[in-house]
C-alpha cells in the first residue's frame, strides 16, 4: 500500500493555510512506506504500539520525530522515552509521573499531550472532561522538569453524526481555550484522524494524526 502523494500534498497544503501540522500515523505499515513519506518532507511520525516504535525508529533517518499516539503502559515507558519526541496520550498521573521518573534518568524532555475523554465510548482512554480543570491544575502545581505539557488531546465518537462529533471536539477546545489563558505552554490541540479530521480543523484543531488516508 505505497503513499498517495496526490492526497498528501493537498493535506499538507490544507493544513498549512490552518497553521496546523500533520502526524503521519505509520502503524500497520512497512519501513519502506514510512520512508517515501519521509522523503516527501514528513518529519511527525505517530505509532500506537510501544514496540513499533522500537522496531521501526533504529530503520529510519534519526531527524524523524516519533509520535506515541496509543495507550501506553507504565512498564514500557523507559524502553518507548529514548525513541520519542512527543507523547500524544498520557491519560493518567501515574504515567505522567513515571515519564517524568525515566525522563529524568535520562534527561531527556519529553513534549506531552493530555488525553481527554470526550466521546460516549467507554473503551477510549483519558481523563475524565467535567473535572480536568482541578486534575490540570494539581499537575501544573507539580511543575515537572522533563515532561513538558504542551497540549491535550482528544478522540471523537465513532459515528456518522458529524454534529455530535462537532460538539464534541468543541468541547475539548472549550477547555483548551480556558487553561491557555493562563497557561502559555499550551500551543498543541491534537485531533482529528482520516474520517473526522475537517471536523477537528473546523473545531480548533492544530495537529491532526491521520492514517488510511495518506495510503492507496
Ligand atoms: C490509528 C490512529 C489514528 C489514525 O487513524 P486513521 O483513521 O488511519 O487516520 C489516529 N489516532 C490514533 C490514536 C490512532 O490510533
């Protein structure tokens, strides 16, 4: 399944008019896809397994940024810290703080997303929406070294109906529009993927991961 550079060249030209950036999602595919699009200038690559990242980024140019967009375990993340640059869902203050315990170890600054729950879906991960605000100030309180919170993100629903996806990324940029105001870190709203992604950028967003579609 090689890259579809029709479709990657008019996402890039897309999301720069939107000042937002693309997170090519390489998981399921093969080091030579990964490459072409590396090739074609993509630097942001996102997986959501631990062990690919492992597998892939020794295989590739060391100048690729790799995103962990997937549920991660507190037992992987001193193996996961060397290989990457950003970390799009850290869903809990025990991961938090174990990344801040191995980053440290290798001083190393981690960029971090905060994952948010904001679909109806019960197996999506993140903290919980009505209460993030204490949750974000109680971590803010913490002010970690390594970890550096620059951002939160989000998944929408799974479903046709694209005005509660709309309201639901909104609420997500509702909250990151509250804690920007006095949080000036925060420059980094990630959502949107293949299906919902015009939603994201229309709801606010400026990082958005997309997978199936960059691929023929
Ligand atoms: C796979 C994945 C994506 C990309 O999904 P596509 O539908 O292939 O664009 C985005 N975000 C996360 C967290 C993913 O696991």
């Amino acid at each position: 399944m090689p890259v579809n550079h029709n479709v990657y060249k008019q996402l890039i030209a897309d999301f720069e008019k939107n000042n937002s950036q693309l997170v090519a999602v390489t998981k399921y595919r093969s080091i030579e896809d990964v490459n072409s699009l590396y090739n074609y200038g993509q630097r942001k690559m996102g997986e959501n397994k631990v062990q690919e990242i492992l597998r892939k980024a020794p295989l590739l140019p060391e100048n690729i940024e790799w995103h962990m967009i997937g549920h991660l375990q507190k037992n992987k993340v001193s193996k996961l810290l060397p290989f990457v640059n950003m970390i799009h869902s850290v869903d809990s203050l025990e991961l938090l703080l174990e990344i801040e315990k191995q980053a440290a170890k290798i001083h190393k600054e981690i960029l971090i997303l905060l994952q948010v729950h904001i679909s109806d879906e019960e197996q999506k991960y993140g903290f919980d929406l009505t209460s993030f605000e204490n949750v974000f100030f109680d971590i803010e309180k913490l002010n970690l070294k390594y970890s550096k919170i620059v951002g939160l993100m989000g998944m929408a629903s799974f479903t046709e109906d694209q005005s509660k996806i709309r309201e639901e990324f909104k609420s997500l940029k509702h909250l990151y529009d509250q804690l920007s105001k006095n949080n000036s870190n925060l420059s980094i709203l990630s959502m949107g993927m293949s299906g919902d992604y015009q939603l994201a950028i229309e709801s606010g967003s400026n990082m958005v991961r997309i997978g199936s579609l960059l691929f023929e």
